[in-house]
C-alpha cells in the first residue's frame, strides 16, 4: 500500500503523495459548523471566521513557506495552512519547534501563539507589543489594586462566577432525578446566597476584601464541586476538584480545557492593554499572570465545564497515562473547548461567539479600570 496522499489546506485538495501519516476529516459533535481535521499530534478546528492550530506532537516543527503556515515532522512536510485563515496557534508540550519567520509574521497579523505543558499550564504567549492600548489604560489599572474601582472589580468577578456555577448545576440538574436533582438545586440555591453576599461584601480597596471574596468563593467551590462528585459517573474517580498533581481524569480534562482558556483570556487581556501580571482577585506573584486568572473565572464554567461535564454524563472517560490526559483524551477535550469557545451566546442585547465576548468583557475591564463603565461579569444561557 502506498503512502496517503498530502492534504494541502490552502487548495483544499489531496495531493501527490509525500508522507506516511494520514489525515482524517470528522465532524465535532453538537456543532455543524464545526470541522475538525486530525493528523497525529496536531489539531485544526475551523470555522468560516477563522482557525485555531493545536500542536502536541514531539518531532513536530512549524514554518513559514510563503503565505502558508507548514507542518513538518522530521523535515517532511505534513500539511499547509493559509496564514490569513489563522486566528491562533496553542504549541502544547515539548519537543516541538517553531521558526522565528513564522513568529515575526504571527505578530504582523495578530495570530496568538500560546505555549502551554501538556497537563494545560500556560508557560507563554507570543504576541506583537504594538497590537496593545494606551499607557493610560495600564496606569489606570495599577491605580485600582488600591482605590474603589479594583474592590467593585472583585466584587463583580466573584459574582460573575459563582452566578455561572449556579447556572451549570441547574443546566445540568433539570434532566435529572431524586437525589442528583436534589444534590444540584441544593448546591445551585446555596451558591446564590453566596453571590448575593459577595455584592454586599464592605471595603473600599481590594486589599480589604480580598479574603472574604476568595473566602465566599472557596465555600462555593465546595458546594459545586460537591454537588457535581455526587452525580458524575463513579467510574471516572472524581472525589472533587484537585488542580496540582491529579490522578483522576476528569480533573486532567478540566486542567487541559483551562489551560486552552487561559491562552485566549491572556490574548484578550494584551489586545485591550491591559497588564496581564498586576491582578485583583488573585494575588500578584513573580510568573504569574494573576489578571489572567481573574478574568478567566467567569468563563470557567461556559467555556470548559458545560462541554466538558456534557460529554462525562453521557459516557465520555479521558484516557490518563502517567498523570496526563493521553493523546485521544486532549483531542477530545481540545474539540469541546474550542467548538464552545466558537458558540453564539446572547451578550449586550445581541449574539457572539464566545471568544468575541472574552475580548469584549476584557476591553470592558479596561474602561471600568478607567473609570469609563461600570463592569459586569458575562453570564450564559441555560
């Protein structure tokens, strides 16, 4: 048998053959629109606005060949795509190299190129330094972390998630039955009670409401991820959330789907100007990018845990090897995310996919820093 022909993505054709690995075009579940295209390690999501590139193949090594990202893998070519298809690149793990041609033209076009390990920790992100605002934005910012406007930011971000935890459990609680209907509504109707407190939480700089805001968020982590061990599968492990060092699957999964998110609200943070290390909700510490971090939490639960949590209650097991999602889990998990991250929401009286509306609430951060609007957290349908 001879080898597979070659998938060029810019004719959209198969040419003369040319390497031993083949590509295969399936459909991602729950989302017409979507194509995903799978080639040993890398991953293409596309719609009609643009793609987004996943690579976490070792031997893999990306360039640049006129106005065509390349794929490579030891130096033969794999596949091309047309740079002006491109929205992002998201390089996960080691073993893989990028060509400084094709980083100089990322920053010309505004493609992000997110660098993450392969358990989703974000470790980069390569973006061009003139794609960001005015110096006024970042001073206002560094002005808030002690001034009124930063503990109203708190107070609207605390909000902002545990509203959407409230509104996964009750999502996922109105198709079940006794006592796992019971344990979400319970968990779903105490979590407001929280929300409710963290908008009347008193003090005037973030420095003062900081603990009692990370305090109601952490009584409701509880109840939510109390609520949810009770009702997933038994088979899957889950005894409740853990981030550093899981054994089980479904906490690799949530990792792995974080990490995705992180390197888009770190995209959307540099392109409004923001400083993505001087954060309110969490505390500033050397490589860490705590603004990251504070506006990826009202999108935890629409971006990563509705798909995720959708595809574990009807039967989905995330392979794990060695502590890390194994390569068929990160496929799955990768195509849930991001076919989510590309689904239509109402936000502001109209309709937006959800990555447009990250970058809207983190322009939005921006003005309410400034002084301009008031923030408001982003809350999905259910």
């Amino acid at each position: 048998m001879g080898a597979p022909a070659q998938y060029n993505w810019l004719t959209g054709a198969y040419e003369a053959p040319a390497v031993q690995l083949r590509l295969e075009i399936q459909w991602v579940p729950e989302s017409g629109e979507w194509q995903a295209e799978a080639l040993e390690g890398v991953l293409l999501l596309a719609t009609e606005t643009g793609t987004q590139l996943l690579v976490s193949g070792q031997g893999l090594s990306l360039g640049k060949h006129s106005e065509r990202l390349t794929i490579k893998r030891h130096r033969r070519l794999c596949g091309e795509i047309p740079l002006f298809r491109l929205q992002e690149v998201v390089v996960m793990g080691r073993g893989i190299s990028v060509s400084s041609d094709l980083i100089e033209e990322a920053c010309a076009r505004g493609i992000r190129m997110g660098f993450t390990a392969l358990n989703g920790r974000p470790l980069a992100l390569l973006t061009s330094p003139y794609l960001t605002a005015t110096v006024e934005t970042r001073k206002a910012q560094l002005a808030a972390t002690g001034n009124e406007r930063g503990a109203q930011f708190i107070r609207w971000l605390v909000a902002g998630k545990l509203r959407n935890q409230e509104k996964v459990l009750r999502y996922f609680g109105k198709s079940r039955e006794g006592e796992a209907a019971k344990a979400m509504t319970d968990a779903a109707a105490g979590i407001r009670v929280l929300r409710r407190k963290a908008l009347a939480l008193e003090g005037a700089t973030p420095e003062e409401i900081r603990a009692p805001a990370m305090g109601l968020e952490g009584a409701a982590g509880r109840l939510y991820w109390g609520a949810l061990a009770k009702t997933l599968p038994r088979g899957l492990g889950f005894h409740g959330r853990t981030a550093e060092s899981p054994v089980d699957g479904v906490n690799c999964a949530l990792n792995f789907g974080y990490g995705i998110l992180y390197s888009h609200v770190w995209g959307a943070v540099m392109n409004a100007g923001l400083e993505p290390f001087a954060g309110f909700l969490h505390t500033d510490r050397p490589g860490k990018p705590s603004l990251v971090l504070d506006l990826t939490e009202e999108f935890r639960q629409p971006v990563v845990d509705r798909p995720l949590l959708a595809w574990l209650f009807k039967g989905g097991v995330p392979g794990v090897r060695e502590g890390l999602l194994d390569e068929a889990a990160r496929g799955q998990v990768a195509e849930r995310v991001l076919a989510r991250m590309n689904a239509r929401e109402m936000h502001r009286g109209k309709e937006h996919q959800i990555r447009s509306i990250i970058q809207m609430q983190a322009r939005l951060a921006a003005s309410a820093l400034r002084g301009l609007r008031d923030y408001k957290p982003f809350t999905f349908r259910w």
